[in-house]
C-alpha cells in the first residue's frame, strides 16, 4: 500500500512524478498539500494534471521542509508554511488557500495553527493568523480570526470572494489550555478585505439543535464535530457538511446527518440522516432512489458538489468505507457505486480501463476533486481486515458520472449526453421527449422520435442501458478483490504499488 513519492524536477509536469502515498492531507482544486507519510509531516505542494494524461508536478516544499512565515501579506519565494496534517483549503479565482492544521506533539496532544496561506504565481504569503501553535484566536464577536484547529471543514463557493470554515477540533484554545474540545462555528474569510468574520457558533462541545427536518430555522446549528465531509453547490450557494465525529464519554462517536447552510439566507437546515449518534449504513439497491437509503455514521470521508447535487465517498468509523453516495434534490440518498463490504482491499485492473468489477479499497481520509463530470479521488488511510494490513493509498482513481447509465434515472444529468425518460436513459435529441413525453406518428416504416419507435403515440427508446458506472483507475495499482462490488467501472489513474 505504501509509495514513497518520485518529485522530479520542481515546476515541471511528468508521468515519472509521483506524490506518494499519505493520509490526512489536503487538497482544493487540483493542488494537494501535506499529510503524513511514515510518521513524516510533510509540507509539500503537488498539481495534478487531468488533462495532461493524468500527471503530477511537484511545485514547492517537501518531506518536512523547513519552514518560513517572512513578512505578513509581503509574497516572496522563500516563504514556505510549515509541515502539517489535517489542514483546511481552498480554491479561489486560480488561488490556493491553506488554513491551520497541524502535528501531534505526543500521543494525546496536538499542536494546531490558525495561520492562513496563499499561493499565488509561485509564491507563497502569509496572510493572516499567528505564526504560534495552539492559538487561542477571538472567537467572539470581534471575530478577528478563528483558534488554532485541526479537522476542520472548509468550502468555497465559486462566484464570490468568500472562504467558508466550519468546526473542527482544537487543543489548548479553551480553558486556558486544561481540554481540548470539538467545535461548530462558522466563519467567512474576505479575500478581497483580508478579514475573517465569525458568522455563528461558539461553545466548544455543542450538542446543537436539529429543529424539523428539511426547514431552515435561525435557531438550527449542527452539533459540534471534526473531520466533517464539505460540498459547496453554485446552483443554489449552499453549504453542505456530512458526518464527523464527536467524544462520548471518552469514546469516539460518529454522525451520518447531513446539513445545508444558506449563504445568502445565513440559515441551517438538517437535511438527512439521523440526530443519532453511530446510526448503520443502508444501502437499497446500487443506482436506485429511496427514501430509506442513507450512509452509515462516519467520518473522514470525502465530498463533492456537482450540480444541485452532493456525493460522498468513503470514510471510516471503527471499519474503513468504500461506497460512493449521492444526495439529490428528491431529499433522498442513492448508493452510486463501490464496495459495501468493510476494510475491503481494491480491484485495480489495467491503468485507465473502466470495467464493473474495478473498486478502490475501503479508505478514509482521501483526497477528492472534480474536474467537469469527474471525480477524482486520491490517497487515505486503509486497512485490510482479511490480512490485517494497514497503511496509506498513493493511488487515484477517476469516477465519470455522466456514465452512470442508470436503468432508474431521475434527471438528465444521470444520463451520459442523454435524457432521462420515463426514468431509462434514450438518446433523443428533443428534450421533451424524455421529460413530459410528446406526440408521434410513424413515418414511412421508421419513426418521427430521434431515436427508438413509435409505440402508442409516444417515443419510446429501444435501447438496453447497464447500471454501471464508470469508475477508472488512472495509474498502476495492485491489489484484487472478490467481494461485493456494486457495479462501478472505477478507472486507476496512479500507481499503489
């Protein structure tokens, strides 16, 4: 499971480079920054390339570089932030934003920033936040900046200026250092203004309030948590947070509610899932809608905003996840593709072949794009039950939506540059021939519809579409699998060797 990385020249794209396998990195857009590898905390800035046969290029740092904050808001070449994991970002206009993170300074202590970081022409500046660990930040109504976290979850709504943050877990900001503590606040970060503002939250260990399912209320805020999954969706400028986990009397528990934040409204809603703590995984049948699917409670899985629409891959609780998720505008959860089986290794096949049997093994803590109707994913933390062999993905692996052909479509974005039609995907140019339907004659033996026949007055596709869906492989990978696969040609686009 675990690659050590091949950087290559620095600022220069090639198939040879390769970022190695890591955990608890993060990432935005297509640049990854940090993680851990082998108890290395690692402050190295990648750029993946999709469109350029699938390749990485090494930009800055490296395993654990030394580290320079310079002059604050001043660019220069020598600045570089310092190792850490389980950091915040984002993708803004071109520009990459990190955000706090950290080390562990022994085996229950953690040492967090709230520093913030642009990267921009090739250069890195400090913007904002102490170049201290554990910084207490203002929490307040002052809202200066947020205290130094870890885990937290971070969106940026593409369109505006804002750098959305939410929750996560801090040690010595509270109580003058005697607990650490979860967290569910919410802040905007200006990036024109260069200023933070603390938007609601604040009490370290909320329980929240869920309030009616499905309503926006002003007094709705999701319990305090870590290792949220974040989606933001331009259709509508939401938010959205999946999961997490918590502390029960000294136990780790996990969340599968799924919430949505207006930011034009500055409303939460709870949307999915239970109020319920460490809730099962019910999975219906792979493709299909209904409102008694819903994802088990987890946390450190990836997310995804696409359309009006959210997926989720992966994740973890006392087992690792290999299930793909979408949430749709019906309100309901749909089981898109990967494995149900738990701690379960992957199914490479050959590098960039899309077949149903392929899967990425079970992980958590993964790192994810998009990239038009593409999802990426790369890297996390697996463990095999099987063999009990743990240790972290240096893989990635491509999931192409507009080829999930499903046999019980719900709109025309499950079709590949097709319609959904009486929910089968048929391949008729006249859009209302596959959302109301519409009036036909036979003519001369063939038909008017543009694809299929003429039956009963109406266009009826003759055409027999799989339920797979595309999920590839884009680099070279070894691992096999014989479990219950659900159906998803995953394509392998990097190596795992």
């Amino acid at each position: 499971m675990e690659t050590e990385p091949v950087y290559g020249a620095k600022g220069v794209n090639s198939k040879s480079n390769d970022p190695g396998s890591r955990q608890f990195g993060t990432t935005a857009g297509y640049y990854v920054f940090g993680g851990v590898r082998n108890s290395t905390v690692l402050n190295d800035l990648w750029q993946y390339y999709p469109n350029n046969n699938y390749t990485w290029t090494w930009i800055s740092g490296g395993n654990g570089s030394s580290a320079s904050y310079g002059i604050i808001n001043v660019a220069s070449a020598s600045n570089l932030p310092p190792p850490r994991m389980s950091a915040s970002s984002w993708i803004l206009q071109g520009v990459f934003y990190l955000f706090g993170g950290g080390r562990w300074n022994s085996s229950t202590v953690g040492a967090c920033r709230n520093d913030l970081w642009m990267y921009q022409s090739g250069m890195w500046t400090w913007i904002n936040g102490t170049d201290v660990e554990n910084d207490r930040g203002s929490n307040d109504i002052s809202g200066k900046t947020p205290c130094a976290r870890w885990n937290a979850s971070s969106v940026a709504i593409q369109g505006t200026q804002e750098l959305w943050l939410f929750g996560g877990h801090t040690f010595s900001a509270f109580n003058n250092g005697a607990e650490s503590a979860y967290l569910n606040d919410l802040w905007t970060y200006d990036a024109v203004g260069g200023t933070w503002s603390w938007i609601g939250g604040f009490q370290p260990n909320d329980p929240g309030t869920y309030n009616q399912k499905g309503v926006a209320s002003s007094s709705s805020i999701p319990p305090a948590r870590c290792n949220a999954a974040a989606m933001g969706t331009v259709d509508d400028a939401s938010i959205w947070i999946f999961g997490g986990s918590t502390s029960v009397s000294g136990s780790i528990a996990y969340f599968n509610d799924l919430w949505r934040y207006d930011t034009n409204q500055h409303l939460w809603t709870w949307m999915g899932g239970s109020n319920q703590l460490n809730q099962p995984n019910n999975y219906g049948i792979m493709g299909q809608v209904s409102s008694q699917n819903v994802p088990s409670g987890r946390h450190s899985s990836v997310g995804f905003g696409l359309f009006d629409e959210i997926y989720i891959f992966g994740g973890s609780s006392s087992v690792e996840y290999g299930d793909l998720w979408r949430f749709s505008t019906d309100g309901n959860w749909t089981w898109m593709g990967g494995i149900q089986n738990l701690s379960f290794p992957g199914n490479y096949g050959p590098v960039g072949v899309a077949d149903d049997a392929y899967h990425p093994g079970s992980r958590s803590g993964a790192l994810g794009w998009t990239q038009s109707d593409r999802i990426f994913i790369y890297s996390g933390l697996g463990h095999i039950q099987a063999t009990n062999q743990s240790g972290t993905y240096g893989d990635t692996w491509m999931w192409d939506i507009r080829k999930a052909n499903q046999a019980n479509c719900t709109v025309n974005n499950d079709c590949t540059s097709q319609f959904c039609f009486n929910t089968t995907c048929c391949n008729v140019a006249c859009p209302s021939e596959c959302l109301s339907g519409c009036s036909c004659q036979p003519v001369n033996n063939n038909t008017t519809c543009s694809l299929g026949t003429c039956q009963n007055g109406a266009c009826q596709p003759n055409v027999t579409l799989s339920t797979s869906s595309s999920l590839v492989s884009t680099a070279s990978g070894s691992g096999s699998s014989s479990g219950n696969s659900s159906s998803s040609s995953l394509v392998s686009t990097t190596s795992n060797d």
